[in-house]
C-alpha cells in the first residue's frame, strides 16, 4: 500500500532539550473522569430526549395487541388512544379480522370528551363497512359540537354508500368564521395569510367589564379548523361588539381535497357554489383541488343528467 511522500527533511530527527536558563512550557491539564462523563452524558441526552419525544408521538410506531388494549382505555393520554386507532385503522384497512375483538370499543369512543379522539375515531369506522354499529354511530356523529369530527363522520359515511352526511361534507369546503362571543377589546392577532393547525390561537380579547357575568378578563379565539387565515377584521388595539366577525379561515388542501373527492360521488347541483371556487386558477389553489374540482362538478352533471 503507498504512502503519503514525505518532505525533504522528514528523515532527519532533531531532539531538543530546554535550556536551563529557558522555562519549559506550562503542562497540558488533563480534563478529569467527571467532567468527560458529565459532557458525555449531555451530548447523549441531546440526541435521546428528541428520539424519546419522537418515539412516543409517531403514530407509525407499531402496537402488539397488548398495548392497543392499554392505550384504547387510557383516559390520560388521549394522543395514546389515538395512536390505538390509527394502527386498527390501518389493520381494518388491510382487512385484517383479529381487530374485531375492538370494535365495541370504537363506537364508545365517539362520545369521548376529546374532540381529536372522536375525530380519529369517526375515520377509523369508516374502514370496516360491513358493521351495522359503526353505520349507526357515524349518523349519530354528524350531530357533533366539531365541525371537523362531523365531516369525518360523513366521509366514512360515503363509504357505506349514504350521503345523509351531504350537507356536512359541503361544510368542510367554506371558510370557518369566527367571532367574538363577548365585546371586549382584541389585545393580539395573527396575520392574514398565517397558515395554522385545528386549535391554534387567531386572537386574544380583554373582555370588558359588563360583558360577562362569569368576571372574564381575557378570552382566546382558536381556529376549530386547520388551514389559514384568509381574512381579519379586528387589529391590536381595536374594540369588538359581541357576535362580531373576528376572522375567517381557509380549510386545509387536504380537507377540501378530501370533501371534493366524495361529492364527486354523491355532490348535487346545488352544491355547485361551494365546489366552483376551488377551480379558479389563484396561487392558493393548488393543480390538484382545481382538477378534483372540476372532475366533481362534471361527475354532478352526468349525474343530474342521467340520474
């Protein structure tokens, strides 16, 4: 094997001693047992802790039958339950008949005090198709407080051929408005244009002193749905009427994407309005929902005209 050439003078070693009269140079100190295993600790912590948070949030992580029983009944941790619900989701999907022995505990969990459980749970019973209960709780599900968990509830419902959830799915392609429920003055705001996930903040309001029976001081408005905020009619500093518009936001691609889809089964002509915004050629308007769009709307006429 070759090696590296050396310079002219690599051959000759010269040993040098100090001289008496010249201090030698100061010693190197050595960095004690402690502190390297104190730093090394550190640095291994800096990779564990967002590996660990990771880990226990990725809801692809697989559950044996054992923990998706643990995690179905634990009312601590609803994002447990969720992760339960995903991997039955995705074992339903695959037709996979050993998660039957869960099924009764789906339809419990669509009255579950946590709006992302009941949302997650109204997409999972949409996988099985061939279970009256689920049918049956999914109709119950469009009467729900959450906008989001009533269009998932009507998605899964278009896969058991019913479009009694129309009106639903139509909702999931209109801006979400949101208003003041008491008067007050708005303290903070976000910008138009500011993408934001289902429950992040759009304003902050100091209540005013005679709008409230219950003494708020402040109240904060959060966006029932994910997407972005297309419009805001109150800035810092301004004061707000109770049932005033504070804003309005723009749903997510992959709501509407989602909503598009499944009135191109079951869209009537009178929700045409609602479809036909979403095929004007705008920069917020992706390739993808113009041609599902347009695809829905023709599907709605071949239906119309030969019904």
């Amino acid at each position: 094997m070759s090696t590296p050439p050396s310079s002219p003078d690599s051959s000759i070693q010269i040993e040098s001693s100090p001289s008496p009269e010249t201090p030698s140079s100061s010693p190197h100190h050595k960095m004690s047992a402690r502190n390297r295993a104190l730093i090394f600790l550190t640095a291994w912590l800096i990779v564990l802790m967002p590996f660990l948070f990771w880990w226990n949030t990725w809801f692809g992580r697989r559950l044996p039958d054992s923990q998706i029983t643990e995690y179905l009944q634990d009312d601590k941790h609803p994002r447990h339950i969720q992760h339960a619900l995903i991997q039955l989701g995705e074992r339903m999907g695959r037709r996979d008949a050993a998660a039957a022995r869960w099924y009764s505990e789906l339809t419990l969990l669509a009255s579950n005090p946590v709006e992302e459980v009941r949302n997650t749970d109204a997409w999972v019973m949409g996988q099985d198709t061939t279970i009256p209960a689920f049918h049956e709780t999914l109709l119950r599900m469009l009467q729900d407080s959450s906008p989001m968990v009533r269009g998932n509830a009507a998605l899964s419902l278009v896969r058991f051929g019913d479009a009694t959830g129309r009106p639903q799915i139509v909702a999931l392609l209109e801006p979400a408005r949101i208003v003041a429920p008491f008067a007050g003055h708005v303290t903070d705001s976000d910008k138009v244009g500011t993408a934001i996930h289902q429950g992040g903040l759009i304003a902050k309001i100091m209540v005013d002193p005679s709008a409230s029976q219950n003494e708020l001081r402040s109240i904060e408005l959060r966006s029932p749905i994910g997407g972005r905020i297309r419009t805001l009619s109150a800035a810092p500093g301004s004061h707000i009427a109770a049932g005033a518009e504070v804003a309005t936001i723009a749903p997510a691609d992959e709501q509407v994407w989602e909503a598009l889809r499944a009135l191109y089964l079951i869209g009537q002509p009178d929700d045409l309005p609602a479809i036909r915004p979403y095929q004007r050629e705008l920069p917020e308007i992706s390739d993808r929902l113009r041609q599902q769009a347009l695809l829905a709307e023709k599907s709605i006429r071949e239906r119309a005209t030969h019904p």
